[in-house]
C-alpha cells in the first residue's frame, strides 16, 4: 500500500478503496482497487504491459515423458482447472489450437 500511496508506484492515486481477507487457509490477502490520476496513461496498452504480465507454458510434445514435461503438464492441467474461467464462472481448458494459450 505505501508503495501505491506515497511512492506512486503506478502514478499518482487519487481515489482507494481495499478490504482484507482472512480465509480457512494461507495468509490474510487484500483485495485494492486504485483510481489513479487522469494524467497516468491506463489506456495504453504499453503502459499496462510493464505492469501486468502472464504467461502459459507451452504444451510439451506427447513423446516427451521428461520430468519436466511431466510436472509442465501438470502445471498447465492445474491452470487450467483452477484459474481460467469465463465470464458466467464455468471453468474451462486448454483448447486453443497451439495449447499455449486458454480456451477464452
């Protein structure tokens, strides 16, 4: 939050709002929403870039049955069961053509 706040990580805020989460498991975690000055260009995807970044592995081939690929597979199979949905909360999977993107 100082970060936010008094450094201006991002530019500057005018306007915050947050709420703290303490759930069955893991650590309290806080959900922030920052309104940040007109001047700050959000609408940029460049400026957005710098910020937010995600990547998915790519799919190993089928005959690779490496560790790696093993534990990749698995990787993406958890992803894909637990943190791509859309917008009506259905879960869904690795279906893209070149399996190195979500099925949205």
């Amino acid at each position: 939050m100082r970060d936010m706040l008094e450094r201006d990580f991002f530019g500057k805020v005018v306007a915050h709002v947050y709420s703290i989460e303490h759930q069955q498991k893991g650590p309290p975690h806080a959900h922030c929403l920052f309104t940040l000055h007109p001047s700050v260009p959000t609408w940029d995807p460049a400026w957005v870039d710098q910020y937010v970044n995600a990547e998915i592995p790519v799919m190993p081939d089928d005959d690779d049955h490496s560790q790696e690929a093993e534990e990749t597979r698995a990787y993406i199979e958890f992803l894909a069961n637990s943190m791509f949905h859309d917008c009506h909360g259905k879960l869904l999977g690795i279906g893209h053509p070149d399996q190195s993107q979500p099925a949205l």
